[in-house]
C-alpha cells in the first residue's frame, strides 16, 4: 500500500535511488496504490549525474509493496521494500536492465501484460 509521500526504491538501472509518491494515478477518490498502479514520483536521491535530474517528476510503476497483498489463491505475499520502475511520459521503460523479480500480478492481466511487455521481458523472474 502506497500512500502519498511515501519513499520507494527504485528497481532499475536509471541510476536513481529514491523516489517520494507526489500523486497517484486513478481515480480522484483514490487514496492508495498497490501492485501494478502507475504514480508520480520525484527522485529523492540517485547514484551518478546522468540524465535524470533531481527534484524533476517521472511516472513509476509499483512492482513490489512491503505490506502484505492478498492472492486468489489465498497466498499472502510480503517483500522487505517497496520497489518500482521509472516510466517516461509516454508510459515507456527508461532503464534497460530490472532488478530482481517482479510479482505475479503485473504478468497476469492481459492489458498489462500487452502494455509492459518491454519490462516483462527484462526482468529475472516471479514472484
């Protein structure tokens, strides 16, 4: 579950470290993101001075959620941070490298598995 202002890891290789939630994406009435919803970000902090720019706002895509999310198969699922990816402004992959393995729901749907494919592709594995 992500709220407003909560710091997130970054999952890929865009040489950011840290990014806060500005904003959800959804409806207006939405008060929490969970796997697989799209958020504003803006970099907290990052390894190297590359491209990306500190304090400037990049869509993320939530890949991991520290709470605990329920399956339908009746699976509780927990990780030890919450991770997302960078995403340009025309929702495509910036990185080109995902680290570590991403969670099943993200795979499953078929409107995002068609709409990230690119970073269904890169990734090592499943959770």
């Amino acid at each position: 579950m992500i709220l407003f202002g909560t710091k997130l890891a970054c999952g890929d290789n865009t040489d950011i470290k840290k990014v806060r939630c500005i904003k959800i994406l959804g409806h207006s009435i939405k008060k929490k993101a969970t796997l697989g919803d799209i958020i504003r970000a803006t970099i907290v902090k990052r390894r190297y001075v590359k491209e990306v720019i500190k304090k400037s706002i990049y869509y993320n895509l939530i890949v991991n959620v520290k709470n605990k999310c329920r399956r339908k198969n009746g699976i509780y699922l927990r990780v030890d941070r919450n991770r997302s990816l960078t995403l340009s402004e025309q929702f495509k992959f910036l990185g080109t490298r995902v680290y570590g393995p991403i969670c099943k729901e993200i795979r499953n749907t078929k409107q995002k598995k068609l709409q990230y494919k690119k970073i269904i592709s890169y990734s090592k594995g499943t959770i």
